[in-house]
C-alpha cells in the first residue's frame, strides 16, 4: 500500500491538472509506465447527468457504500424511479436503466444513492473505451478534452529518482475528485495531482518529499 501526497497547487482545469501531473513525471521520474486505463468515477450531479447522456446509453443506480439498499429511508426516490417507468427490480445492489432524459429531475439524489456509467473499461463507448488495462498518453488527451464535469482518475506507476523501492510509486490525477482513502470520490470543479510514495520508502519518503520543494498535503492511504 503506498501514501498520497496532494501538491498544493491552484489547479483551475482539467487540462492544467494533466499538464501538472505529466511535469511531476518529468521532474522527478526515472522511467514512467504507460498510463492505466482512466476510471470514471460516479454522477452525482444534474449536470454531469446530462455530460454523462452526451455517451453513455445505461447506467446503473447504486449506493455510495457498495452495499445493498437500506430497506427503509429511499420510498420517494422508488415512487419517482416508477412514475419515470424505471422498475425497481430484484437487485438488491443497483438499478439499472436506460438514460433517458427525464431521469434528470431525480436530482438532487438522495444522499446515499449515486448512479456509475461506463464502470467495465472494455464496454465503454469511445473516447472512454480501452482494450487492455494501460492506454496512451494520447489517450489520456482525449478522455480528458471529453470529460467535462465527470469525474475521472488516471494513475501512472514510475520509479521516483532517489527513492530505494518504486513498488506502488508514482502519480495520481484526480478530475472533478479527491482522493479519500484508497478510491476518489466525486468533487465536481475540483482537480488534484498526488504524488504516490510505495510502502517500502518509509525511511528515506519524509526526507525525500522535503527536498522535492512542494508543497504538499497530509498523507493519505493510497494505492
């Protein structure tokens, strides 16, 4: 498992994000992986709702937790689900739908419940669609052009010039998120780069970090 630590940085845009997060590479990478697969993370706003209808045709409500519906607490949000003639189903874990435009006046979403699209890399539309788990960086430059007020991460393993280990090294990109502790959770308008220190630096990271000259966040259970 490795820690995140987030520059703290004024990051107004996606594109400023990525360019960010590619010079931290290049300042201090060795070698650096070809980029994974980016993850979009979940809708959870009327406007990313209707971002999100722009290339995905379903999508699937589920609650922020992983966990099965609460058995009591959602009965307005069923009645709308049904009167918009989306059935409730017997998954007790989602509820899958077409995106129809009329779902859009189920915002604001109860607390609890958020709605994934594209969540299989390999079943996506394009530009989101990827064969293998890695992509180009000319990938990355097209998701991140499409990606609007959808929340995305892309990470990208490197060996940090001085470090001993580059096991679980490297950068993370987090658009319209933040990271929390192990995943990003949706943060539209906020964009973030973190540096990822592998577990088997603890002795030289703090020393390490400190020569880097950037400011950075408190460290957060990363990869």
């Amino acid at each position: 498992m490795s820690l995140l630590y987030e520059v703290l940085e004024p990051l107004p845009d996606a594109e400023s994000a990525l360019r960010r997060a590619r010079g931290l590479l290049s300042e201090f990478a060795a070698w650096t992986g070809e980029p994974e697969a980016p993850e979009l993370g979940p809708v959870v706003t009327a406007e990313q709702f209707g971002h999100a209808r722009q290339f995905f045709g379903r999508g699937e409500f589920r609650t922020r937790t992983g966990h099965r519906f609460p058995e009591t607490g959602l009965e307005d949000f069923w009645s709308q689900l049904a009167r918009l003639g989306v059935p409730r189903g017997d998954d007790p874990f989602g509820v899958e739908m077409e995106l129809a435009p009329e779902l859009e006046s189920l915002w604001p979403l109860p607390p609890e419940v958020w709605l994934e699209v594209g969540w299989r890399w390999k079943d996506r539309p394009p530009p989101f669609k990827f064969d293998t788990e890695n992509c180009s960086e000319a990938d990355v430059d097209v998701v991140v052009a499409a990606i609007g007020p959808l929340a995305l991460d892309v990470q990208w393993h490197a060996a940090l010039r001085g470090l001993p280990a580059s096991k679980l090294c490297g950068v993370q990109l987090c658009l319209n998120s933040v990271w929390t502790m192990q995943c990003a959770e949706p943060s539209q308008g906020t964009h973030g780069v973190y540096l990822s220190i592998g577990t088997k630096n603890r002795d030289v990271q703090e020393e390490w970090l400190a020569a880097t000259g950037l400011t950075l966040g408190e460290p957060l259970v990363g990869w």
